[in-house]
C-alpha cells in the first residue's frame, strides 16, 4: 500500500496491486481442476488405456516370475543356476 499526501488533509491509500478477475477465475481453475474436471467418453477411454498397459505390463512380469518360480520349486533349474541365470544376479 502506498501512502499519498494530498493537498489539505486528505490522505488517499493507493493499491499498487489491481485486480483481474480474469486472472482469478484462471488461478482458481488451475488449484481446484478436480471441481471442473467432467466425466467423457474420451476419459474413459484414456483411463482404460492407462490402466490396460500398466496392467499388461504388470501380467507380462508376473507371469514371467511364476513361470521361473514354478520350474524352482519343481527342481528343474539347479540351485547355481538360478541367481545366476534367472534371478537376474
């Protein structure tokens, strides 16, 4: 705040900071994007992208891991195999 002596004995505060309610409503859209945020058909099918390919991801992994754990716990791969080949040390 700026404090400005008139002539008399009027003293007048002026706002060095001016408003834009334009640049409010931008700001306040920006925090609180989850009030705005509407359901569509296209973010459902961004959400179902999203998810199919880290669940695929995930699938591929595990499946991999069972594969190699179910041949270790059936004695088909020998214990001095197993860190070295397998198990990725």
């Amino acid at each position: 705040m700026l404090k400005c002596k008139l002539p008399g004995t009027l003293t007048v505060y002026l706002n060095s900071f001016r408003h834009d309610p334009a640049l409010q409503r931008w700001y306040s859209a920006r925090v609180t994007y989850a009030e705005y945020l509407q359901p569509s058909p296209k973010m459902g099918l961004l959400a179902l992208g999203f998810f199919c390919t880290f669940g695929t991801i995930y699938g591929l992994i595990a499946l991999n891991r069972w594969k190699v754990l179910h041949k270790i716990e059936h004695g088909e791969i020998s214990y001095e195999d197993r860190a070295t080949k397998f198990l990725g040390k």
